[in-house]
C-alpha cells in the first residue's frame, strides 16, 4: 500500500474508490495522509518492530493506516470487523499494540473494550462523534503533522491472527524486513508475476480488508500504480454492475460469491458487461466443482486458484485450464516444498490423503505462543503443517480432503470451533459440546454445534435458540453455531478427549471431501 513513486508521477490518479460513495483518494492523498498518521506514531514512541491495532468496517480510511503501517517499521493488526468487546482486548493485548483506530461504525464495541486495554497509549476515532471516551478525532489528531515522510522509514508489514485449537487467536509474526519501503519483497514480485499486476489495473475489492487476501491483493495494486474500487459489503449484482462501471480488470473473490452470483436471474447476469475482466481470483476455501465449471462457462478461462495458509508455509496455484484437467485441484506446488505424510511422519502414496507439511516456507512464529509454534513445526524442526490433509495426484497437482484442526471455513470466514464449544460449555444447561463444520450450498460450511444437554433438561426448538442467543451475546456472528442438535452422550476416547470426527462424518456422508 505504498506508493510514492505514483503519488509524484500521477499524484491525480485515484488510488482507491469505495464504491458505495463514490469517495476517491488520490496516490497523493494517501502519500500524504499516511505519512502523517507515521508522525503521530512516532510523536507516541512507536518505534521499528512495535505494534498497533486498527478495528474498522471497510471505510476510505483503512488503506492508508495499513499503508501508514508499511512506511514505518511497525506490526500492524487488522482485527476482524466482527469482534465483540473482549474479542478485541484479546487482540489488542496479545498483539501488544500501542495504539488502536476504530471507526464510528464500530465505536461501541471499540469503547467498550477500550479500558481492558491498559498498555495502549493512544485511541483514535477516524469519524467519532464527539464524544468518544477515549478515542481522540484521528482527523485532527494526524493534522498536526508534516505530509512529509519521516526520517527513520523502514518497510512495516502486518501481523495477522489465526485460531488454534486452544480457540484463542494467534499472531503469526514474521521477521520485520531490513528494507526501504519502496523495495518490494520476493511474495510480492512472486505474485504480481504470477497474476500479471500492472500499471493501469483496476482492481475490485469486495472482500474484508482485514483478512491477508485483500490485504496483499490491494497492497499490490497500489504498488503498481493500479486503482483499487473497495466494496464496503459485497452484494452480487452490485459487484457486477462495478466491474462494469469501472472497467475492472482483476479481482479476487471466494467461492460463495461465485455462488451468489450464479443464483442471479439469468436476466440480472446478462445484463453487465464483464469483457474488461482479465484475472479473476479464488481462494480462501475450496470451490464446488459445479460452481468453478459454471464460473468458467460465464466468465470464461480468466478464473485462478490458489491454496496457501496465512502463516505463508507454502503455495498452490492453477488457471483455469490446468483446473478443468483436475477438476477439483488447488493448483501445483509453485513455492515452498510440500511433503504429504501419515500420522507416523513417513511419506505417503501418491494419490493417498495424509498432512500437508512444507520445507522452504516463509519463516514465522505464533506471537507471545512458543507451545502454538512448536505444535506446527516437526520435531527436527525442518517443516511447519497448519493441519490440512489432502492428497498429490500423478501429474502433481495437489487436492484438499480435510483439515486435522476441524477449522471452518465458511463463506471464506477461518473459524476454529474451540472457542464456541469453551463456550457453551459454561452454559447451565450444557453437559458436553462438540462444533464443527458441515455442508452448506452456498457457504461451503455452516457451523454446527451438537450438545449433550444436563440431566432434566428437555431437548427442543426452545433450548437451541437459548443456546444460540448465548452464543451470539459472547461471539462475533461468524463463529456462532447456525444449528444445535442433541445428542444423549457425545463420543469421547478413553483419554478423555472428544472423538469429534465421528460425529462429523455423518453430516459428510456420501463426499469425498469434507471440504466441499
């Protein structure tokens, strides 16, 4: 999200749109903006290698805190838009952020946690109302500050969260580069070859910008003199009517609003024209085959995939035309060295399904979590696993089946059940629990919680909704079970630990996958 070398060539040139106002900022506004937002870090004490937090909607001013991120030597966390008060204290504790930006769009939950949030120094308010607690107007707060850059600059880049089985986030931290802001690191050359990135491109975003995709996907495009259009929500037919309003070129979506989209009357889909689409990307969670086949009969052979986890262990990727020869594929291995092996550690047959475990992946660690770092390394401490099994077919290009940690993946959401089920354990009338993921048409996945109910208490439609609206009073939305069904006693093995896969399978009866 940097881009000096565009704000002095083509300063007019808008950066990004929002697509909902209409509201552009220019490379020069976003130069200048994020420069002074470093001032007011500085001005703080935050220094090369420190941490600060931001927790907003998708608003005209996310990018430029990321790109104030990237200019300065800090970690900064995008925290999932979602989160309800103690969700966020967590992050920003764990993440041991310095500072936190919030939006009025989510003032409340951001007041709410702020004072479970001793060590942060600064709180702002990108649009407050005056009175916010806390949280100084970010507005004014940045506007005591030169447009200039800062004499220090050092390449920043984010620190994201991913859940374990424990159920608390993890900051996946990677080494703070030794570089100069402006000199593009290996991933990104990597990917904008791979995606053939360039000046000129329109970029549509209809995705969080909290999560790592848009993250790279819009950093890239900036980088690259490109005009980002940021979807505020996604909205099928919306999405259509930009790509053709604003000539898009490329995009990245995930599987569900390929679904979306294909359920638009036959009339509402014709009626744009999509012939400026160059790329189109997928990623995030596996795609349904009928869905991708359909994709590429509309769209055409312009529609990409990849498989990579946040931590950045290693990379799949295939275009349209290597998928429709292995329907179903994530793509080749094009970075980092894949070993599929069984519970024992030892390799595979080809086309058997065992754990993904890559050598030659990015160096990283589990923030303030070495038990979380140790559990994905192998003993020799040679390759990292984040859990998913899958399977390499003879002409190597490599298949999903499932994923050892029962992480959900729903609507391109990551949620790891553990958390929902500590919860629902605390509930009264609540014996055992077990979450998990099963089938959804249009999400891939939808969560399901399945409860052994105290002694006395009488199973029914008025149980399950007290258990959902209890889960929904302490959880962001995402990781709130859809569903509760019971059970008289849940499965355990004789080491006390639940035997969850087996309550799983009867709702994948009849897949292949588990993934799709």
């Amino acid at each position: 999200m940097f881009s000096r070398k565009y704000a002095q060539a083509t300063p007019d040139h808008p950066a990004y749109v929002m697509a909902s106002t209409g509201k552009v900022v220019t490379h020069r506004e976003l130069e200048e903006r994020a420069n002074q937002l470093v001032h007011l870090l500085r001005s703080v004490g935050l220094g090369r290698g420190d941490h600060f937090a931001l927790y907003m909607e998708n608003n005209d001013r996310f990018i430029e805190v990321c790109s104030a991120g990237e200019r300065s030597g800090l970690y900064y966390t995008p925290a999932n838009s979602y989160l309800k008060a103690e969700e966020l204290a967590y992050i920003v504790n764990n993440s041991e952020s310095q500072v936190l930006i919030t939006s009025r769009a989510r003032r409340e939950v951001a007041m709410e946690a702020a004072p479970m949030c001793p060590n942060v120094k600064l709180f702002l308010i990108v649009d407050g109302t005056g009175d916010d607690g806390p949280f100084r107007d970010y507005a004014s707060e940045t506007a005591r500050f030169p447009v200039t850059p800062v004499a220090d600059e050092n390449l920043g880049i984010a620190m994201l969260y991913s859940s374990g089985t424990t159920g608390r986030p993890k900051g996946i931290l990677r080494p703070m580069p030794e570089a100069r802001p402006d000199e593009p690191l290996p991933l990104w050359a990597f990917l904008d070859n791979l995606w053939h990135y360039r000046e000129g491109m329109i970029y549509l975003s209809p995705a969080p910008l909290y999560h790592s995709a848009p993250q790279a996907a819009v950093g890239l495009t900036i980088r690259r003199g490109g005009t980002v259009i940021v979807m505020e929500h996604f909205d099928p037919e919306e999405y259509l009517a930009l790509v053709e309003r604003h000539r898009v070129t490329h995009s990245q979506l995930v599987p569900t609003m390929f679904s979306r989209m294909l359920k638009l009357p036959d009339e509402v889909r014709t009626r744009y024209d999509l012939s400026s689409l160059e790329i189109a990307i997928h990623a995030a969670a596996p795609c349904p085959v009928p869905v991708k086949e359909q994709m590429i009969e509309w769209w055409g052979p312009i529609i990409h995939e990849y498989y990579g986890a946040t931590e950045g262990l290693g990379f799949a990727a295939c275009d349209s035309a290597e998928w429709l020869a292995h329907r179903g594929t994530v793509g080749r291995i094009v970075l980092g060295d894949l070993h599929v092996l069984d519970d024992e550690m030892k390799p595979v047959k080809k086309g058997e399904s065992g754990t993904l475990w890559f050598s030659s992946g990015g160096a990283f660690t589990y923030f303030n979590d070495p038990e979380k770092t140790r559990e994905s390394s192998s003993a020799d401490g040679t390759m990292t696993t984040v859990g998913d099994v899958g399977y390499v077919d003879d002409d190597g290009f490599l298949h999903l089946t499932d994923r050892a940690t029962f992480m959900i993946i729903s609507g391109g959401v990551n949620i790891y059940p553990q958390e929902c089920e500590n919860l629902l354990i605390t509930h009264p009338k609540v014996a055992d629990a077990a979450v998990f993921g099963v089938p959804n048409e249009d999400l891939g996945e939808e969560v399901k919680a399945v409860v052994q109910l105290m002694p006395g208490v009488e199973q029914g439609k008025e149980v399950e909704r007290e258990l959902i609206e209890f889960c929904a009073a302490h959880l962001s939305r995402q990781k709130v079970p859809r569903s509760v069904d019971f059970e008289a006693e849940l499965p355990r093995l004789p080491t006390g630990k639940l035997y969850k896969k087996a309550l799983r399978e009867r709702y994948w009866e009849g897949r292949s996958s588990r993934l799709m």
